[in-house]
C-alpha cells in the first residue's frame, strides 16, 4: 500500500492541465529556476508557479514570449494556445494575393495592424471621456468591459505583430 502523501501527488500531477506540463519541461529543459524563466518572461517566479501547478494561465504575451524562447518547432505549441496557427500566417498573403490591389507583402499586413492597434487606442481614450458622462452605472460598467476587451486586443495584436516582424 502506498503512502498517502504518494496518493496525493500521483493525484495532482494526473489534475495538472497540458498546458502547465508543457511550461514546465520548457523551463527544465532551458534548466532554468522559476526566477530565472519568469525573469525572461518579464514576471514573478510565483507566476511560473502558478502555471506549472495549473492554477492560472499565462497570459497570451507570455505564451508569445514562451513561443520565442521555444523556438520554431516546440514554440507553435505555445503560439498556439495564444491563439495564433500555423494557418492563420499562411493564410495571411494568400488572402492578400487575391485582392483586388494586387499581391500583398507580409510587410504591408503587418502596417494595417499597425494602424489598427493605433485606432483601438484612439477609440479608447475616446470612450474613456465618456465615461463619466453615462447616465447609470450598469453603463459605465459595460464600457469598461468593453474598454478592457479592446486593450486585451490592441496588446494581443501588437504581440502579433511582433512575431510578424521577425518573418520580414
């Protein structure tokens, strides 16, 4: 019979999302300590902690981050669960190859995200004018969940945008 503290962890680990395994053997195999892989990834070692429990996600910018240490082929793994495929880069210049303009570069897709990310900032300086300006609070607490939505965007995108570039 196994002891109970054996029980326990045999328990825990079988509980522990892919995801948090995943980080786990990224950072063992950089042999890197929680201070030292959350240092790269411009966060606490309690955050490394907490993901490599499975008690909380990473953030998209730090799956991003965790892509890029990666490399290519283990670095789609994380890519990915920051909602970003393989296809979606694919698709990218063969949807712009059949637009009327003409064949587009990866560079000119990565311009219009740019300009996009610039006008989710314009558009939430404008509302935060706004607010103070509703008429009742069930209101102002929709324009926050959108204003938060859409800075969760703009940072997602500029993140993008960022892989993009390093395809140019």
């Amino acid at each position: 019979m196994r002891p109970l503290a054996e029980v326990r962890a045999m328990a825990s680990l079988a509980s522990v999302p892919q995801w948090s395994k995943d980080i786990k053997s990224l950072r063992s195999g950089l042999e890197l300590s929680q201070f030292e892989f959350g240092k790269r990834l411009n966060c606490s070692a309690m955050a490394v902690s907490r993901w490599e429990q499975g008690k909380q996600p990473p953030s998209a910018t730090c799956y991003l981050a965790m892509g890029r240490i990666a490399g290519p082929s283990f670095g789609w793994l994380f890519w990915n669960l920051a909602g970003i495929t393989q296809d979606d880069l694919q698709r990218m210049p063969t949807q712009r190859a059949k637009s009327k303009k003409g064949p587009r570069h990866l560079s000119t897709a990565i311009t219009v995200l740019e300009i996009e990310v610039a006008r989710s900032e314009a558009r939430a300086t404008r509302r935060d004018a706004l607010f103070q300006d509703l008429p009742t609070q069930a209101l102002r607490r929709e324009y926050k969940t959108i204003a938060r939505a859409e800075a969760t965007f703009a940072r997602l995108v500029a993140d993008h945008i960022h892989i993009l570039k390093s395809y140019v």
